[in-house]
C-alpha cells in the first residue's frame, strides 16, 4: 500500500527486497525432520524423553517435537523439576531419569560428550535445521533436527524478483 503518489514513484529506484523468513518463505510450522540416536540407544524412546520434557516449554520447536512424538503414538510422561535454560534448552525429569535437552553448548556446559554424532549433527545445521542433543544422567543419547519447511511458492518468487533485477535478502 502506498500513501502517495510520490512513494509509488520511489518505488521504482527499490533494487533490493529484504524477506522475512519464517511464514514468508517457509510455511511457518517447524517440523521434526531426522531423530538420530546414539550407539544402543532406541530412536522412539530418544523422542519420547525429548517430548515429555519439552512439553512444558514455550518454544516454539516444542511443539514440532510433542506433534511427532503424539504422531508416533508415543507415550509422554509429565516432566518434574523443569527447569528453562535460557539460550540453551530444558532440563527436567523423566521416569527418574535427569534430562537436558538443548543447544551443543548447554551439553559442553554440562561436560557431556555429543561429539559422537558431530557429524550428522553439522550436516542437519548445514542444511537448515536446528539441532537440539539429549542427555539423560550424563549420558549422551541422541540428537533430533527441527525445521520448518520452505514453502512450494517460495524458489519461484525468489527466482521471479531476481529476473526482475532485484537483489533478495532473507532476514532470520
């Protein structure tokens, strides 16, 4: 919308679009794209303690782990003791069981050794996914990758204002 005439004209000098990433070219709605468990470890057990912890957190990758969790008919137990770490994750208890769900810092803070899956977990971040680790009483059990799709419309517009000589610039 513009409120004159004269902004409708400057338009024209307009050589670069800023987008805003999420809801504009994704869809908005974070989704659980790979659950990797560590060495002897169950891949839906890792899910299951990652959601019921998760459960009680705000964030908004919080909800893509319970949705799949629920989507494997998974059976989430209430955390205790849950505890928000702010910038790095969660922590609270499962079945007895001490968690901490979070960035790779909250497990280097916390001298738990994730660097078995350091791999795949750099791979997911490459392409777009946050990672988030699990431990369970000190132990490392695995790593779970959220993303939130790009929508089908998105490659297209891009391309399209590019054509049109616009530089595109993504904010996140």
């Amino acid at each position: 919308m513009f409120k004159n005439a004269v902004a409708l004209e400057e338009a024209a000098k307009i050589d670069t679009v800023v987008l805003d990433k999420t809801g504009t070219l994704t869809r908005g709605e974070p989704e659980v794209v790979e659950v990797v468990a560590a060495v002897g470890i169950d891949e839906d057990e890792l899910l299951r303690l990652m959601a019921a912890v998760e459960r009680q957190s705000e964030h908004p990758l919080a909800e893509a782990l319970v949705t799949e969790a629920r989507t494997r008919s998974l059976v989430l137990v209430a955390a205790e003791d849950f505890d928000s770490v702010t910038g790095a994750g969660v922590r609270g208890t499962v079945a007895g069981r001490a968690l901490l769900l979070g960035n790779l810092a909250l497990m280097t803070d916390n001298n738990i050794k994730a660097e078995t899956l350091a791999a795949e977990a750099d791979g997911l971040r490459n392409d777009g996914a946050s990672v988030m680790f699990l431990a369970a009483d000190g132990a490392f059990l695995g790593l779970l990758a959220v993303a939130d799709p790009i929508k089908p419309s998105a490659g297209p517009t891009v391309a399209a204002l590019q054509a049109s000589g616009l530089r595109v610039v993504m904010a996140t």
